[in-house]
C-alpha cells in the first residue's frame, strides 16, 4: 500500500505485507502541503502491523515523517544507513524548526514527538543497516538487502526477498554517477517485482544535454557575469545538489576554468557538507579523494543581514538553498533583488515544481515582469536567467535500463506526476510486452504475488 508518493511525488512512504511481517519503507513530508495532508496516510493500514521501518534516503520527503510514526508506532524497528542517520539529525532538527511556521497549532501540538528536544530520542531508535549490508527479518523468513542507488550520500535501494519471491524497491535513484555521488548498484539476479520511481519518466529536453555539456555552458555563464562585474545566484538543496555543485566549482577553479571569487553557502548546507566529508569512504561515493571544507566559504548572511551582502558590490558565487526557491528561504528572498540586476544572473541547476516560485523564475524571459510567491508587486526581469540539468535522479532511459536489468514481471510506479507515469508506463508496455504496470493509489491495497 501507498500511504503518500502514489501517483505525485509527495509524502513518500509505502507499506510492505511480507509473510506476515509488516516492512514500511519511508515516511516523508510533502514538500507542498500544510497540516495533516502533508503526513502520510498511517491509519490506512488498519489494523496492519509495522514491525520494521527501513528508511531509504535523508530527503525531507523520504525522511521528514519519522517521528510522527513513532508516535504511533514506537517500538518499530527503523534502520537506515549510517550516512543516513547523520544527516537525518541535520534534516529533522530543521523540519522540526520549520513545522510550527508549516502547519496549524493544532496539527504542531498533537506531534509531540517532533520537537527540538524529543529528536534526540528519535535519532537513538535509528539501528544502522549499511549498503551492501543484509538483515533477517521476522525470525529468518524475511530478507532485506540495501543497495547503493546513487542520488545523494548514502541513499538506498531496498530488495526484500521472502518464500522465493524477490521485489526491489528502487527508493530515489540514478544510474549516472554525479561528481561526489556514484551511479545505482543493482541487484545481479532477476526480481518477481519492481518497485521504480518514475520522476524523470516523460521525456524532457534538458535530459539529451550530457552533464558535460552542461558544466561546460554553466562556467561559460559564471565567467560571462563575473566578467560583467555581476554575481552569480545557484539556487540548490542543501542535501544534495548544493554538495555537488560546490566540488564542481571548487574543481573549475583551481583549474583556473572560472576565476577565484568568494563563493557562499548557506549554515545548513555546510553542516551537511561537513557529514559528505566524514564519510569519504562512503559505498555511495565514486572517490574519498576530496573533502568539500577545503573548498573556501563564506557564509550567507542571514535573513537581516540578506541584502547588504557584499556579492551586491563584488563579483561572487551563490548557493543558496532552497533549490525550487520556496517562500521565505535566502534563493526566494535573494531572487527579488537579483532579477532587477541587469548584469546578474541566476542559474537552476535542477528540476522545479510547476507549483514553486523557481519554476516561474526559471522561465521568465528578460524584459518581462513576473510576480511569485506572496510578493505584492511585479518584479522586472532585467537579470540573466539559465536552466540546467543536472539530475540526481534517474533518465527515462536509465529507468528503462532497470527494467531490462531486472527483468521483472510487475512494475509499480511511484513518484512522479501522473503524465510522468503514464509516459514511462507506456514507454515499458512498449518495449517488454506482457509486463503487469501499476500506479498504485494512496491508501489501497495491492498484491504483489498475483
Ligand atoms: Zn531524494
């Protein structure tokens, strides 16, 4: 069962009935919506049990509703990976910090488990279970296995074997290796089932750009704003993209590619950072050779301090969280005065929800005037404004290319928009004839073995 992430890309969190074993997979929330609807939809299951809870990844909307299953289910056992588990600490503490401005009283009152001080009870329930790693479940009858599956530090992909049967939940992933994080490890042998994400699974232009070619027009923009005397605003996630995109800088440079500029981070990317560096022999990483502190930083100043920074008045690199610049963070904020800078730029270097601030940014055109989030007044677009594509996620091709690695004779899709979907569902149908695919709907239940 889906309890959130059934056709969209939301509070991901689906529900294993194995052998008489409850496995749930994930507890995220949604990046978008407010008060319970944000939650994964627990009561669902009934009277189903949950005997263990593996996490995939540290993403918010993997990750973020960990604590309000607790509450209801407190003895479960949750593993994770180390890398994991480290970054969860960063990412719940801030997800704890945002929910009262998130959602209503009544909704911050009832998760009394989600507060600063209960996180560090939260965070000594994770039991380590590390890539390549297996663990025996339900006395013997039950079998997981993490996979590495590329997209950020420590990311996992999850094969439950049972009775002969074997299902391979993908959890976020991507063949392609990035600059830090490797491509996808998958299991040798065929599954009965496939669990796959499908966000990239409608074909998208952006995709056929290789990442070279891609590095190579963003450091063309950077040199042609410094150039100007302008700055160069990089609007990332801190988990993730902005650790990417900062070794990719930090090599540009000192192979003199893009001239010496301050280049600043925000505080919560640096302490993610500071986890990417501990973890330099991580199974996730391609090499342990650099570590991102020797990059130099400067902070970004915070919320008051925001528009009497100096990368107004000198030539500097920015990233800035959040990626789909969502209200009230320092890209949202940064964005306003930016766009009037005729000689500044703004480069997105990932996807943008059509429901975000960064997507309306991301296709405005210069010369017109735009108006995001709850700003009141129009805003002229006088500044550079780039898309690119580097994706920590799966191509359509490579989601292809686990199916035919697979071989299995039911696919599920799960996050990604129903067009996604239904793109990628047909794109299978097509090309492995007699292959059983299913979207699955929030809150139902499915079966696996028929
Ligand atoms: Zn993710």
């Amino acid at each position: 069962m889906a309890l959130g992430g059934g056709r969209e890309i939301g509070a991901n969190s689906f529900y294993y009935g194995v052998g008489g074993h409850g496995i749930l997979v994930d507890a995220g929330l949604h990046p978008e919506k407010t008060g319970w609807d944000a939650f994964p939809k627990i009561e669902a299951l009934g009277g189903a049990s949950v005997d263990s809870f593996l996490v995939t990844h540290a993403h918010t909307d993997h990750l973020g509703a960990v604590p309000f299953v607790l509450q209801s289910h407190p003895d479960v056992d949750l593993l994770a990976t180390s890398e994991t588990i480290a970054l969860a600490q960063i990412m719940l503490q801030n997800s704890a910090s945002l929910l009262p401005k998130q959602h209503p009283r009544e909704v911050v009152d009832a998760l009394t488990n989600y507060s600063l001080a209960a996180l560090p009870e939260t965070i000594a329930k994770f039991q380590p279970l590390e890539l390549g790693a297996s663990r025996e479940l339900a006395g013997g009858d039950v079998k997981v296995t993490y996979y590495p599956s590329g997209h950020i530090l420590g990311a996992a992909g999850i094969l439950v074997e049972s009775d002969g049967s074997r299902v391979f939940h993908t959890g976020d992933t991507s063949l392609h290796a990035q600059r830090i994080v490797g491509g996808a490890k998958l299991p040798h042998e065929p599954v009965d089932v496939l669990v796959s994400e499908s966000t990239n699974g409608v074909v998208d232009a952006y995709l056929t750009h290789s990442r070279e070619r891609e590095l190579e027009r963003l450091i063309e923009t950077i040199n042609e704003t410094l150039a100007a005397e302008g700055s160069v605003l990089i609007p990332v996630f801190a988990l993730g993209k902005l650790q990417e995109m900062l070794a990719m800088i930090g090599d540009a440079m000192r192979a003199g590619k893009i001239p010496t500029v301050p280049v600043y981070t925000g505080g919560m990317g640096r302490k993610i950072s500071e986890v990417y560096d501990q973890f330099l022999m991580s199974k996730s990483r391609v090499n342990g050779l650099d570590t991102l502190s020797e990059i130099e930083q400067v902070e970004i100043p915070r919320r008051d301090g925001l528009f009497g920074g100096k990368f107004f008045r000198e030539p500097s690199i920015l990233l800035a969280a959040s990626g789909m610049m969502q209200e009230s963070t320092g890209s949202y904020l940064l964005a306003q005065r930016w766009l009037r800078l005729p000689h500044f730029a703004i480069c997105f270097v990932g996807y943008t929800d059509p429901r975000t601030p960064g997507y309306i940014v991301s296709h405005a055109e210069r010369g017109q005037r735009i108006r995001f989030g709850s700003m009141k007044r129009d805003v002229p677009v006088r500044c550079r404004v780039e898309r690119f594509r580097f994706s920590a996620h799966a191509r359509r091709e490579e989601l292809l290319e686990i199916v035919r690695r697979l071989q299995p004779k039911k696919v599920v899709l799960t996050h990604g928009d129903e067009k996604a979907m239904a793109a990628f569902g047909e794109l299978i149908l097509d090309t492995f004839p007699g292959t059983i695919v299913t979207a699955p709907e929030v809150g139902k239940w499915y079966s696996l073995s028929n």
